[in-house]
C-alpha cells in the first residue's frame, strides 16, 4: 500500500472517528455493550454446566467476547456509519475525488476496526492478569481469526448497509446477522452443547469459523487441520461478502 493512500485513509478515518465521538449512541455501543454482554454472559455460566465440554467458564466468556466486540463494534457500528454517510451523500462527495472505492470503504471502518481490535487486546490482557485464563497458546491463529473477522465483519456491514433505508433501520436490519452469530456461533452457547445436526449447520455461520481460530489460537483447541478448515472457510465467507458489496453495495441515497 502507497505512502498517498495510507495519508488519505488515514484522513478518511479521523473525520470517521470524529463523528463518531460526537454520536452518543455509536459510541455507547463501540466502548460499552461489549463489555456489557462480556458481564451478562459470565454471570450465565458456570464451570459446573460446561463439564462436559472441556471448557472453563473463564475461556468461554473471554474468547467468546472477542466475537462479542466484532459484532456489536465493527459489523453493528459501521452498517449505521455506512448509510449515515450515504444519506448525508458524503460517499458520493467522496467517490468524485482521488480516494478509490477500496480507500472511501476502509477510511469509513478504520475507527471502528481499531477501537474493536484495541478492545479484543484488553480483553485478552484482562482474561490473563486478572481471571486466571492461560495466556494465548498461538497468538498467530489467534491474530488471523481476529483480522480475518474484523475483514469479514467491515464487508458484511457494507453488504448489510446496501439493504437499509436509514441509519435508525440500520437498529433493525443488522439483527438477523447478530443473534445468529451471538447464538450459533459459539459466542454465548458452546456448539458442543448442541445437538449434532444443529452443531453441524452452526459451524457454517459466518462468524463460527472466526471463534473457531480464536479458541484454538488463545485456548489451544483443537488440530492443524481444524486450523486448515476454519482459515477455508474465514477466507471464503470472506470472499462472499467482498462479492456482495462489489454487487449490491450503493454509494448514493436510496430512494
């Protein structure tokens, strides 16, 4: 990447983080849900009720609030941020200068992508010094889930904005998406606890092989072709929502 265009994304994402200082609710919903969540689960589980699974109660919540943060700080954040700044017919504005689709896209998410990374660091800080959790077992997969979901999440948020109407419908439309992944994804409820079918059609979630990285990166589950599989799968859903925005994406108000 050039010197010019790391200046004007750069650029693009001060104005971003600007804005959304000035937005309460974006940033009630970047710098507290998560952690909200984060509490709400650990009061929910045991030790005792995941016996039969192998986790701890400690692993579970933690590396299940690092899939917490890119849904509601990425994916839930940027959709409301894309179709604000198409509303307000900043994008179009935008593409009519010297910054290309790729620059305009990612200078929108690059605030949210680093206060949601910044966050999954304390959270991995915290789960270390304070609640007895082992420290990351491959901080390599561990990064690649957590780059690969925060891509995954950024495009998903641009494929979800080309749906919704106005930023207070994006509340609505980004729903689907966000109790399938907090539900069937692993985040809240192991998938070991499922029954096998449903386990089964979960893993095939967009978010599922992202919190599969995560555990076998910071918990040490699993092998190399489990690894193998959830980095093919990252990859293609990642593929699919890069697809779906180069497809559906607008640029200007719908009407």
């Amino acid at each position: 990447m050039s010197t010019v265009v790391m200046t004007r994304m750069r650029a693009l994402g001060r104005a971003e983080l600007t804005l959304l200082l000035r937005n309460r609710t974006a940033l009630f919903t970047a710098m507290l849900m998560p952690l909200l969540f984060v509490f709400l689960t650990r009061m929910s589980v045991t030790d005792e009720a995941l016996d039969a699974t192998g986790f701890s109660a400690g692993g579970l919540v933690l590396s299940g609030g690092l899939g917490i943060v890119l849904v509601l700080v990425v994916y839930s954040n940027l959709v409301a941020s894309f179709v604000a700044r198409r509303e307000e017919l900043l994008l179009k504005r935008l593409r009519t200068g010297e910054p290309s689709d790729g620059e305009i896209l990612g200078g929108t998410a690059l605030p949210s992508v680093a206060i949601g990374l910044t966050q999954c660091a304390v959270l991995v800080v915290a789960g270390v010094l304070a609640l007895d959790v082992p420290a990351p077992a491959r901080v390599d997969v561990l990064l690649a889930g957590l780059l690969l979901g925060a891509l995954m999440m950024t495009a998903l948020a641009a494929a979800t904005s080309a749906f919704t109407k106005s930023a207070e419908s994006a509340q609505l439309t980004v729903l689907p998406l966000m109790m399938l992944s907090l539900i069937g994804s692993g985040l809240m409820v192991p998938l070991e606890v499922m029954p096998d079918g449903l386990a089964a059609v979960a893993r095939l979630l967009p978010l599922s092989p992202v919190m599969e990285l995560v555990r076998h990166g910071w918990l040490g589950e699993g092998d190399g072709l489990d690894v193998l599989r959830a980095l093919g799968l990252s990859v293609v859903w990642c593929a699919l929502a890069v697809f779906a925005v180069r497809r559906w994406f607008r640029w200007e108000p719908r009407r």
